[in-house]
C-alpha cells in the first residue's frame, strides 16, 4: 500500500513511517518544517520528504492513505483538499497504528502524566536484553535502543499510552486506539488544559482506557497514587499494584541515593525480586523502573515474573534531555532536563 504522511517530520509520525516501512509499505510525506534529525533519519530510509504543505501534490500521488499529523488542523491546504473528496482515505497516526501494526501483537501501553516516554523505553529495553524481540514506538531519543522505532519479531510491542488527543477530527486520547494487553498508569494529575477541563475530565479519559484491557490482560497501577486508585475498580482484568507501600503487590523498597547514582530493591509478593543499582537519579526513576520491570515480566513470563532478569538495568543510560549534563567546571553545573509540568519539576529538583 502507498501511504503518504501530512505532517510527518514530528518524533511519532516520522517513527510511525519508518515502520510502515519497515512493514514493506510505499511511505511518502510532507511538512513546513523539514530539518535534522527527523529529516536525515527518513532520507537513510528511502523515504521522500517534501518540504510545504500542497494538496495537488496529494491528488497527484494518489496514495491509497494520507495519515494526518496531531500537530495539523483546519486550513492546511492538504487536510482542505482530503475533506472535499472521497477516493483517498485518512486517519489519525494512532487509528494507523491500531489497523496497520498492533493488530496482531500484544500491546503494552504505558500511560500517565509523568515518565511515559522514560517507562517505555525501560520495558523495551528490558524485554530486549531478555531476548524478546519486542517493537516499540518512543516519543523520545532513547540511549540504549538502536532507535526510537522498531518493529521487532516477538508478540510484544511497547508503546506510550497519550493521553493527548488523536487528530483535529478525533478528540478521543491517542491510547482509546491502542489495544492494551498490559496497561500501566504510573500517576495522574490535571494536565493539557487546552483539551481537558479539569481533573475529573482527565479520569474520564482514563476509565475509558481501562475498559479496552481484555480479561487475560493485566493493569499495573501505582498504589501510592489517590488519582490512580481512584480509577478503579477495574474487576474485568487482572489488577496489580507498585509502590512503597507495603499493601502494594511489587514494592520499592531500601531507596538510596547518590553521586553516582541510586539504589533500590524490589520485593514481588512479600519476596526479593532484584536489587538495582543503575546510574538514574530520583525516587521517581525508582518508580518508572519497578512499573516497567512488572510490565515487561507479566508479558514474557506471566507465570513467574521473579524469573525476568533485571541485572541489565546496571547499565540503563536513560532517554536524551532527561537530565543530560550539558557542561560542567569545579563551579558550574549545566543540565537539561525535559520536565515541564510542576510535579515532574519538583521531582527532577529533588532528585539533582
């Protein structure tokens, strides 16, 4: 099939067209903003981009999809010409990634305000260090990945749960379109205020996504989190919890931290897991990695998750701008970190 991406130079759609791609798809695309690295990454792949937005261009190549980028809206000459006619279709690039490659995998989607990105790119990098060949699709520049996109052989693929909208002609939450076999939300506060009214307008996206975990699925929810717990119940699957408490089925317990980094152990129903030491800082990592750990195990070994090795979080390196030293002298220390909601500055403050 010819797919053609309107919009695709943005970190999810030019991911989003490697792996069609990658899946042996004719894949094309547009944008007003076409610039490295997105552009250098498309073109090794053989992938024409066109710089503008021209909707006799569409009508030229006649693509049998255009896929339309979130960032897109009324009165961009391409989406202009796709709403006046019938014979190419459209969708949303979650609505793509639901028909065209989850389909026939096992989706693991990780959701909540806080730490999707970094949670995702755990759970992949610990099903490949197991030897699962999962894909995954990251909203970020993973350290230890070989990309932010792979399609991989094995059932698995890990993708972030947004719970930002899909398209200007589709308001639900991208993660609506997902497919969760293993859910986690990690933590759920008001954000977006551009799309959601209040808090409660948020949980009413979040329950929704709950609805889609079939029976044989799993939830993993932070137990230490009133906005989470408060989503449920949730007693049409399987239901787990992480946290410090010691009510929670997978606990952190024992966290240090230091120059060099942190420390922590896991205890999975009342018995040792793993002790980690890793170079991430922050309790909040701490977290990400317990909730990824679960997710990743529950996946590749359900009966037995104590049995998924953890030792390679050792080596973990993390996701670029996520507390990135940028220079350093005896008297300076300059960092960047990509927190912008309040609680995730505060954490990533604490955490330094």
């Amino acid at each position: 099939m010819r797919f053609y991406f309107s919009g695709i130079c943005g970190t999810a759609m030019g991911n989003g067209a490697l792996l069609l791609k990658e899946l042996g798809h004719e894949v094309s695309g547009s944008d007003c903003s076409v610039y490295p690295p997105m552009s250098d990454v498309l073109a090794a792949a053989g992938i024409p981009v066109y710089d503008s937005f021209d909707a006799d261009r569409v009508a030229k190549l006649n693509p049998d999809y255009v896929v339309i980028g979130n960032a897109l809206s009324r009165g961009n000459p391409e989406i202009e010409f796709l709403l006046d006619q019938s014979a190419i279709k459209y969708l949303s690039l979650p609505e793509l990634f639901r028909e065209k490659i989850l389909s026939n995998r096992s989706p693991i989607v990780l959701a909540g305000t806080h730490g999707k990105t970094t949670t995702s790119t755990i759970a992949a990098y610990l099903l490949d260090q197991n030897g699962n060949d999962p894909g995954w699709l990251i909203g970020g520049v993973p350290l230890d990945l070989s990309s932010g996109a792979q399609l991989g052989k094995g059932r698995a693929f890990v993708i972030e749960g947004d719970e930002y909208d899909s398209a200007f002609f589709d308001k639900r939450s991208k993660f609506i379109h997902y497919r969760p076999k293993i859910a986690t939300i990690n933590n759920l506060e008001f954000d977006h205020a551009d799309i959601f009214r209040d808090l409660e307008d948020v949980k009413r996206s979040f329950r929704h996504f709950l609805r889609l975990i079939p029976s044989s699925g799993y939830l993993i929810l932070n137990g230490d989190d009133s906005n989470v717990l408060d989503l449920l119940p949730a007693d049409w699957t399987t239901v787990y919890k992480v946290g410090l408490g010691a009510g929670n089925d997978l606990v952190i317990n024992d966290f240090r931290d230091s120059e060099g980094g942190s420390s922590f152990s896991l205890y999975w129903k009342n018995k040792l897991w793993a002790e980690i030491r890793w170079p991430l800082h922050g309790l909040f990592n701490a977290r990400n990695a317990a909730m990824a750990a679960l997710a990743s195990s529950l996946s590749a070994r359900p009966s037995n998750p104590r049995s998924f090795d953890l030792s390679s979080l050792a080596k973990f390196q993390g996701v670029r701008r996520r507390q990135d030293l940028l220079f350093e002298t005896e008297k300076v220390i300059l960092m960047e970190d990509f927190a912008h909601h309040p609680t995730a500055v505060d954490a990533a403050l604490q955490s330094i």
